[in-house]
C-alpha cells in the first residue's frame, strides 16, 4: 500500500500565491474572501456507509462516512462559517452508482441534490448510463444550472447546456466553465451517446477569454476529465485560477501544481469537501488555501431535511435492499488501480455463470466498500448498478494479447489525452504480468489462463457483459470476438448464484501483476507517475 495516496506532497505549501490577469470592471483595493465548495463523484450514495482510509502505516481501515445528509451538513457548516462567501460546484457522475438510483433511472436521487443548493453542475460519463432521453429529462429536473462547453446535439449542432455560469459573491465576480467527460462515445456503450456529439477543448481558451474580457475576476474550471488529463489541461491553458476535477475519484489532500493552473479532485461517494478559500484584491487573487474535509459523523450530525429524503426515496425498495444474499470473508472494496477485490468476485461470478475459460469486469471505480460479514441485495447494485446480460464469445491467443495492450493504453497512455475510461479489465481463470512503463503495445509480460502459457494459435473462451448498442463482435470494449452470444443471464443474478453456491466468499488477488510498480496504489495518477520514472 502506497501510503502517500492521500498526501500528494505536490505543492510548496498550503496557502500559495497565485498572479493573475484578470481585468475586473471595477477594481476594489480592500481584500474580498470567496470560498469555492466543491463535491464530486457522489455515484449516488444515498447515506453514510462503510469508507476506506489510510492509517499511518499505509494500511486500510473502515470508518463510517459520506451519503447526501452528511454532505448537506457538511456543506450548511461551511456556509453558515462562511455567510454570503460560497459557492458550490458539483462535478460529474451525481445521480448513477446505487440500487436505487438504477431502480429509478436517477429519478429519486434529483429531489435529494436539488436540496444541496448546487450553483453549477457538470454531467459526469455515468449521467449518460439511462440513455439519451432520460439524460435530457434528469437534467431538466435539476433546479440548478447545467454546463458543459463541449456537449452538442447532433441534430442541430447546438450545444446543449451553456458553456459556463458567473456569479456574484461577497462583490467577486466568479466564473466557471464546464467540461464534460471525453469518454461517452469512444469507451462506453454505444446506445449512451446515441445523438450526442462531444469536443473537448476546442473553444475552451476562448470562454476563458470572453469571462476575462467580461470582467470576471475569478476563472475556475469544472472538468469530469481524471486527475492525469486535468493536470496535462492544466498545463496548457492561460489565465484560469483552478481546476476542480472529477471522474477519477482522486482525493488530493494539497493540490497539484505540476508546472500549471492548480488542480484538485475531491474523493467520491460524499465522503469528502474540498473547500477553497480565495483572497482577491483589486481584481486578482492574491493567495488561496485548501482543505480536503473528511464528511464523517465524527465531524458532521446529518442534515434532517435531506435525511427525510433520502428515506423517503429508500422506503419502497427497503426490503429488496436489506435482503441477505450471503457472506464475505475479506474486505471487498475498488481501490486497487491494477486489481481488486470487488471486480475479482464478479469476474469469479460471470466466469461461473457462463462456463467460460475467463471471466471479465471493467475496471469500475464506483460503490463503497463491503467489509467483510454479510452481502445485501443492495450491495449487488451498488457493485454493478445496471442491468446488463452476460455475452460470451471466442478469442485468439493472439486476440487476448492484443486486447490487453489496448486496454493497458487506454489506461495507461504516456499522452494522458490519449486515456479512456476507468482501469484495466479484472479477470478470473487468468494470470497477467505487464511493465506499465514499457513503450505502447509492449506493455503485455506473460499470460496464463488456467495457468497454462497462452498460445497466440489457442482459442478461449471469454465472458464479459453485453452492452447496449455494441456490435455482435464486440466483447468488453475489444472488437473481434468470434462465436458470441448473450446469455439470457443477468451480471447481478449471476453474483446472487454465486453466493447460494459459496455462500462464504474469499475473492483472491495477485492475478494481475506489474513489474515496475511495487505495492498496492491506489491512485491511477501516482501509479503513471511511478512507472515513467
């Protein structure tokens, strides 16, 4: 375990001056305060649940933490410190990653973020999940203002969503634009992005421009993009005071400056506030100072009105949630950038199901830990909040080498712009051993499947799950798979089968290796980091 996760030592200090080019309309000589609060990554998370942190000597322990009431608490403190002096970004990935938001289709989860008092909001890739038309209406039940500068309908070319909000506060003019998640229509399933069109920065320099121009004194930007493209963006782009970032569920408890604008991330499933604090005088700012605060009820009594909605919106599946479906001798949680518990024990489960000669999951980052004790119904959906069937299909030895180094550069690639979606695939009946700094397509040490050496020649069977609106070729994101079919088998009742047949499970770990990175990391962003050196 890598126990500097949760302490990037990137930045001098914690309070840092920052010079600026802004141009207000009406300099001020006295100081103004400005305080930036910013969620990310919530995935739905309806209360506080068991979270993972990191003792002082680098190993994981469980503290209750996050769920919407203790974020609203944690949100009206800093408000009511703070009177007049706030404003709060929320970035990405809000109303997808639970049962009941899937049971729903987001549905229940708006009512309980219009309570927050959101100033803006950026639509993260899992907003997408419902389909098309269900993303427009979640996003028109929203009390608060939607923004992503690089979304367009394709049937008429315009963008969707304005491209930033500005807001008055404490006498500061603040902007923030908003970026949405690059990786809609390249990683996910097809039928999400049906009728969408997505850019990425081509005319984000030029809103930065036009805010400045306008007078805006403060420029943030808002971008579910993963902490390893915010820090390249960050390099690149002119006159931006900060990037809040999402997607990546990096918790940077200082923020990175790594030769550009500063940028930070802020945890996920509600566990963590970033707060900002901005001195600007004379329009410029003249320092910040930021704090990562843990949303644990050590520190935060629930909010009651958010707590009654949040019951409420649990009420009608209250018995399908709390249903045991079995038990779990170790910890299962998705913190692990090569592997991880949770994903092993579905890969175990799909492999089962289907009889397949391996069995694979997506490298997910979403769900909150399950200690180990018993397995609910809710925490199957928590694990893999959608319906979706088992597709099995055939590939060469050569395929499975090929798939991986795809799948090693989507997560891995030395252009961080070149990075898609969550981690690398989590398997089972198969062994991998790789070199993460190795040059593109070389990345592939060794495999086995059933620990025999893979034969480019052989042919394996592969189970995976069938997404909406892929090709009949197409297996977990890789295109090619032969003799493919869908099972009529559900991920979540292929894990419920599971555990009637091993109603003490004990996913194991160690079947994905890597040379040149030693120990449990937990951050893609530190595991780049470490295997370029």
């Amino acid at each position: 375990m890598n126990p500097y996760f949760f302490r990037f030592i990137l930045a001098s200090s914690l309070l840092l001056a920052l010079p600026m080019l802004a141009r207000p309309a009406t300099p001020r000589s006295e100081p103004r305060e400005v305080v930036i609060l910013h969620m990310a990554d919530t995935h739905a998370a309806l209360d506080v649940h068991p979270e993972i942190f990191v003792d002082a000597k680098g190993r994981p322990v469980f503290r209750p933490a996050g769920g919407f009431p203790l974020l609203a608490a944690a949100i009206e403190r800093e408000r009511a410190a703070h009177r007049g002096k706030t404003m709060l970004i929320n970035v990405g990935d809000t109303i997808h990653g639970s049962a009941v938001a899937e049971w729903t289709q987001g549905a229940a989860i708006v009512p309980i973020v219009n309570a927050l008092g959101i100033d803006a909001f950026v639509p993260g890739n899992w907003e997408f999940a419902y389909g098309p038309e269900t993303f427009r209406k979640r996003m028109s039940e929203l009390n608060h203002p939607v923004i992503a500068i690089n979304l367009f309908d394709k049937a008429n070319g315009k963008r969707m969503f304005a491209p930033s909000v500005v807001k008055t506060v404490n006498g500061v003019r603040v902007g923030v634009i908003g970026v949405t998640s690059l990786i809609v229509d390249k990683s996910m399933a097809p039928d999400y992005s049906r009728g969408l069109r997505f850019t990425f920065k081509e005319e984000l320099q030029k809103e930065v421009d036009r805010l400045r121009a306008d007078g805006v004194e403060i420029v943030l930007l808002a971008t579910e993009l993963g902490l390893a493209q915010e820090t390249q963006l960050a390099r690149g782009i002119r006159d931006v005071d900060f990037i809040l970032g999402g997607h990546t569920h990096e918790r940077t408890a200082r923020p990175i400056v790594d030769g550009g604008v500063p940028v930070i991330e802020a945890g996920s499933e509600g566990s963590f506030l970033a707060r900002l604090k901005f001195t600007v005088r004379d329009g410029r700012v003249q320092k910040y100072e930021h704090e990562l605060l843990e949303v644990t009820p050590e520190r935060y009594k629930a909010d009651r009105r958010v707590q009654k909605l949040v019951d409420a919106a649990r009420a009608p599946y209250a018995a399908r949630l709390d249903k045991v479906v079995g038990a779990t001798r170790v910890d299962l949680y998705r913190k692990g950038v090569l592997e991880s518990t949770v994903d092993n024990l579905l890969a175990d489960a799909v492999r089962e199901a289907s009889g397949a000669d391996i069995g694979i999951s997506n490298g997910f980052r979403f769900s909150y830990p399950v200690p180990a004790g018993k397995v609910t119904e809710e925490d199957l959906y928590n694990i893999f909040p959608m319906d979706a069937q088992i597709k099995v299909g055939t590939l060469t030895g050569k395929q499975l080498r090929e798939f991986w180094e795809q799948s090693l550069e989507e997560v891995f690639a030395r252009d961080a712009y070149g990075q898609r979606g969550g981690w690398g695939p989590r398997v089972s009946g198969m062994e991998v051993r790789i070199r993460l700094g190795a040059p593109r397509g070389q990345r592939v040490v060794w495999m086995k499947v059933g620990g025999k050496d893979v034969s480019d020649e052989a042919r394996y069977t592969v189970a995976s799950c069938d997404r909406p609106g892929d090709s009949p070729e197409m297996l977990c994101r890789f295109s090619g798979a032969t003799d493919t079919k869908v099972l009529g088998t559900g991920i979540q009742q292929a894990m419920r089968a599971y555990f009637q047949r091993h109603p003490q499970v004990s996913p194991t770990e160690g079947r994905i290796t890597a040379e040149d990175v030693s120990g449990k990391v937990w951050s893609q962003y530190e595991m780049s980091k470490g295997a370029a050196k």
